[in-house]
C-alpha cells in the first residue's frame, strides 16, 4: 500500500528533528531515520500497529524512541497522520 504522510505529520517530524538537533544533530537524524524506516514497514503490514485510542486509526510505536505514530488504513493508501512524543496529551480527533 502506499503511504501518505500528512501535512501535520511532516510538519511534526520536522519540530522533532529540530529540537532534538538542539542538542545532538546527528541523533536527530537518526531519530527521523528510524521513524521514517519504521513508518515504512506499514506498506506491506498495515495492520502491524495497535488499535488507536482514536476512533478509526492505528498506532505504530517507534521502538528504541519515545515516539508514537497514529494512522489510519484507507482503502488505497496508509495516512501518516502525526507524530506524538508519548508523554504528549492526544488530541480528541486527528
């Protein structure tokens, strides 16, 4: 399936790329790397993340990160639609 990611989710990719390259510019790489790597899998395992807590989306957790990927499964392609760091408090509704 081909993955789309939103503008809300590049845009949070890119605020996590930045602040972390606050402090460490290559480990900011490595995280984006790894989420984007990660995000990719779900072209041939779709269902490889959790139910969401928001009605109708998934959730990818990002392993050795702290950061979690909600999507959502439409009938041609795989919605990024955020990138939440887990200690964040979830929106009602993506």
């Amino acid at each position: 399936m081909r993955i789309k990611w939103t503008k809300g989710a590049q845009k949070n990719l890119m605020q996590i790329e930045e602040y972390i390259a606050r402090d460490n510019p290559k480990g900011a790489v490595g995280v984006v790397i790894k989420i984007i790597k990660a995000v990719g899998l779900l072209s041939h395992n779709p269902a490889m993340g959790r139910v969401g807590r928001i009605f109708d989306t998934r959730e990818l957790i990002i392993s050795g990160t702290p950061f979690i990927v909600p999507y959502r499964i439409k009938s041609e392609q795989i919605e990024i639609l955020r990138v939440f760091h887990s200690s964040m408090v979830w929106p009602d509704y993506l």
